[in-house]
C-alpha cells in the first residue's frame, strides 16, 4: 500500500516544484467536413469541432480534481485546413473564414488555443496550400485562439525553398498586421521540418491524416520537479546525474499516463499518445535553462550547454518511454525563450545567443522558439533562419521548428510582453549579412543521403 | 474499491484526527489505514479511505474537507488512491 513518504513526495511536486499536466489535446479529423460549398464546410466543422470537445474541459476539470494535479490547458487539434478547405476556398478570405469559425468553436467549447490552421509542404504547394500560406496573416490578426503551423520540409523530401522564402514574407505580415499587440500573431506561427501528427503542444498542433477520426494526445511537463531533483545530487558523476533525471521523468510521466487514460474512457476517445516533453512557463522554478544551471553551468549557453542539454533530452526520453504505453508527440526538453525565465535570463546576461540556441537545437526537441527579433529584421534573413534550422532537423532525422517574432517597431535591447503563458522577451539581435542571393534562387533542396552516416 | 487518499498539513492542536473521522463517519466513508506524523509541530496525515457508500460526488467531498481544513487551520486534500499508485508503483 500507498505510505505517507510517497503521498508527500508526490504533493510536493505538485505544489512546490510546478508539476503539472501541460495539456490534454482532443484531436479531430474534418475530412469528413470537406464541401465545396464555403458556407456548408463551416457549419459542418464548427458542428463538428462542437459535439466532439463540448465536454473536454470540464472533463479536465474533473479529472484534475480528482487526483489533486493541475491540467494546465485542454486544446483541440484538427486536420490541416488546407486540406479541408481547398475545395471551397478560392480566395485568402475564404479561408479565413474558416479561422473564424474555429475561433468561435474554440471560444464556444472553452478551450485556450485551437491548432491545425495548417499546411503540409514539404515537397511542393497546391493553389489551396499556397492560398492558405497567404492567408495567415489575415486570418490571425482576425482570431484570437487559433494557431497556424506549415511544414516545410522533411528528412524524406528534402526542404521546399519556395515556401521557405513564402514563410519568411509571411512570418514578417502577420508581425504587422498584429503589430498593435507586440506582434503577437508571430507566437501562434510555427515552421516545421518533419511535423509529426499527434503533437498536443501549441502552437504546431494539428491532427494528422494519418490519426484515427479522434484522438486523445497528452503533454506533460515537470522542469521544477527535475530541477528539485537534480540539487539532490550536486557533485555527483553523470552516471548519478542521468540516473536521477531518468527515473523523475518517469514520475512525471506516469502522471500523464494516468491523465490521459482516464481523459480517454470519460470522452470515450481512444488514447493516442503522450509527449515525453519538459515544458517550461515563465513562472520562477519551472524552467529547462534552470535544469541546464544545476547540472553545472552559470547561464544556459555557456559552453557546455548543448552537452548537458543532450544528457537531460536523452535521459528524458529513457525514463518517459518506460512510463507510458505510447509515446510520441514533439517528446523532449522545450528551449522557448520568452516562456522561460531562466532563458530571458541568460539573454540579458549576454550568455545565450540566437547562434548558441540552434547549435541546442540539434540534440533537443523542436527548435528556436518564442526569439523576439528587431521588427526591421528582412524578409529574407527569417528565410535564412527558417533554412537553417530545416536543414538540422532533416539532416538529423528529427523535428525542428522556429517561432520567432519580429517586433514591429523595436530594436534590440527593448522587451516585448506577450502575457500569460507565451512570457516576455528581450529582442535578440540577428546576424546583419545578406542571404538574398540563397532565398531567392527558388525550388527545393533535394532529400539527403540515408547511407554513408558520418 | 473506490479508494481516496486525504492528507491534513498543519500546525498541530487538539481534534484534528477526531473533527476528520466525524465528517468521514457522517458520510459512510470507511477508513482502511491511517498514518501520522509529526514534525516539528507540523501535523502530517495520511488516511486511505474506501468512498464506495458515500452519497456524495468526489468533488463535494473534496470541497466540505477543505473547508473543515480552514476551520481547523490545517489544509486537507483529497486524491484518489491511482496517482499515487501510478508514480510510486510499476
């Protein structure tokens, strides 16, 4: 039987150290919404969308009551709206309508952020994929609750450089257009290379064509549990160091093994996956950089970080796959920078650079994420970016992503307030020198090699 | 089984075990173990309580413990019995 040590252990890593359940995601598939008729297709997804998650979050509520853990955000996922509404949609108003109807659904439903305003163009865009690209910035100045992701690339494909090019027009647009709100649109856009189907976290959330009709995905978070852990062991060799982050992780994830369960049988819709993630918030304590700082280092980014990131990311994995029946998702340590304090930290101490953060995101999960940028920063030089970071994840055989937000109207050395979960952030300075030349050659750079691995 | 697990923290004084076991009595909660500790004046109590014949929902059992907690001065929570058992047991 259950003894007092483990009760208070457990409730300490609730109360203390930040544990909790980051999101419980209801993924839905609209290919059964498609019509060619606009006003039909928006009536059968907003019909849709609403009976299948109108209890979602009052069964997260419960559920969290119940056992006495914070599920933080309950979200929804559906199929790329590029797919769904290519038939209907002839102009980038037409799809943003379709965002506008998800934002009333999510609004109506109670649910925080709604993912899957999407498109998949890894190889090549059709008119609707190209249209929907074209529609992001309209179509996020006008919601508030929805979040648009494309990929762009993958390890199979290669990396589509027209729509690398588009995105960097694209991300910049939706940074005026939402210029009112500190570019707030940029926080709820993200690129990918090798997008995976069933991620529950925001902003890349959508449901995969490749996912059952619905599905419950999970992420779960716990830097502050690990962190507790971790100042057990000071000075400890890293066998000891990856011992105990491995068994905490399992902790942490079983949690989100017995919240998602539980989410299934009481939506009665099968359980997808959990995501083995460290998610950080700005809250004090709930930080990875915090992690990285106790493992050994004075700041994130100083030499040595993309090491001890490695041992934390790997050891993650190891003790959360044991934990859970499935696994999957984006599953890793999170390095967003506004939504961690220990992050924004080591940028104001000129420890952390935008240069050291893509040399971390190639032993982590996802990418450069949540980087305020000066709002003058050119089109192309976010192209550059967003190739950049494509090429690491389809080379590495791995998701990578970027979420950056150019500031309108700020340079570096200001800070930009996003609210909430998504934090604030110092702006980051970019690397001045041109990439014209590369962004505009156009077409697509082949798949790599799967043999010869050195 | 419908197994809960009710911790009381606090600054320790008279009654707090005997106003807990009224409410549980009250509502045909059964306890199946309790255990006690004190440490440094804190009062730390763990009970696994079988709430198969409880009338009441989990969340309003939840609610009038908590408030018994205010008025005491010590704080009572309510989980069921599987978080625990799902981190600490494979």
């Amino acid at each position: 039987m259950i003894n007092l040590f483990e009760v208070v252990e457990t409730n300490e890593m609730i109360t203390k150290e930040n544990l909790d359940v980051r999101t419980i995601t209801l993924g839905i598939s609209l290919l059964d919404c498609i019509d060619s008729d606009l006003n039909r297709l928006n009536e059968k997804i907003y019909n849709k969308i609403y009976n299948a998650a109108k209890d979602l979050v009052n069964t997260g509520e419960e559920i969290s009551r119940e056992f006495g853990i914070p599920i933080v955000n309950k979200r929804i996922s559906v199929t790329p709206i590029a797919l769904i509404g290519g038939a209907a949609c002839k102009t980038t108003e037409d799809f943003a309508s379709i965002a506008k109807t998800l934002d009333r659904v999510a609004h109506e439903v109670g649910v925080n952020f709604i993912g899957g305003y999407s498109a998949l163009v890894s190889k090549g865009m059709t008119p609707a994929d190209e249209l929907l690209i074209r529609s992001i910035p309209l179509a996020l100045s006008n919601t508030e609750r929805v979040c648009s992701s494309v990929n762009l690339g993958s390890t199979k494909t290669g990396i589509n450089m027209d729509a690398v090019r588009l995105m960097g027009e694209i991300v910049k647009k939706t940074a005026e257009y939402t210029k009112e709100q500190d570019s707030l649109g940029c926080a709820k856009l993200v690129v990918f290379c090798n997008a995976p189907d069933d991620n529950p976290f925001m902003a890349g959330a959508f449901h995969g064509v490749t996912e059952a009709d619905k599905i419950i995905n999970v992420g779960v978070s716990g830097p502050g549990v690990v962190k507790t852990a971790l100042s057990k062991v000071r000075g400890e060799n890293f066998e000891v160091l990856c011992e105990t982050i491995k068994k905490t992780a399992f902790k942490v994830t079983r949690v989100g093994q017995l919240v998602a369960q539980e989410a299934s049988a009481r939506l009665g819709v099968p359980f997808g996956i959990v995501d083995l993630s460290l998610a950080p918030t700005p809250a004090i304590g709930d930080s990875v950089a915090d992690i990285l700082c106790e493992i050994g280092l004075e700041y994130a980014g100083a030499p040595g970080t993309t090491a001890a990131l490695a041992l934390l990311n790997d050891q993650v994995k190891k003790g959360g796959v044991m934990a859970s029946s499935y696994v999957g998702g984006l599953s890793g340590a999170f390095i967003p920078v506004s939504e961690d304090q220990g992050m924004i930290d080591a940028v104001e101490a000129g420890a952390l650079t935008l240069e050291k953060l893509e040399a971390m995101t190639c032993v982590c999960s996802v990418g450069l994420d949540m980087i305020a940028i000066p709002g003058d920063t050119k089109d192309t030089t976010i192209s550059g970016i967003i190739a950049d970071e494509m090429a690491i994840g389809m080379v590495n055989q791995k998701t990578t992503a970027v979420r950056i937000i150019p500031v309108i109207g700020k340079g570096v050395g200001e800070t930009v307030e996003f609210g909430g979960l998504l934090g604030y952030a110092p702006i980051m300075p970019v690397n001045q020198f041109s990439c014209d030349a590369f962004v505009n050659r156009g077409g697509r750079i082949p798949a790599p090699i799967h043999s010869f691995k050195n | 089984m419908n197994k809960t697990i009710i911790t009381v923290v606090g600054k320790d004084t008279v009654g707090i075990i005997a106003k807990v076991c009224t409410y549980l009595a009250e509502n045909k909660i059964n306890i199946l173990d309790i255990s006690q500790t004190i440490v440094q004046g804190y009062f730390n109590m763990m009970m696994i309580v079988d709430t198969n014949h409880m009338e009441k929902h989990f969340g309003e059992m939840a609610d009038e413990l908590h408030v018994l907690g205010e008025e005491i001065g010590v704080d009572i929570k309510c989980q069921k019995e599987e978080i625990f058992d799902k981190m600490h047991r494979i």
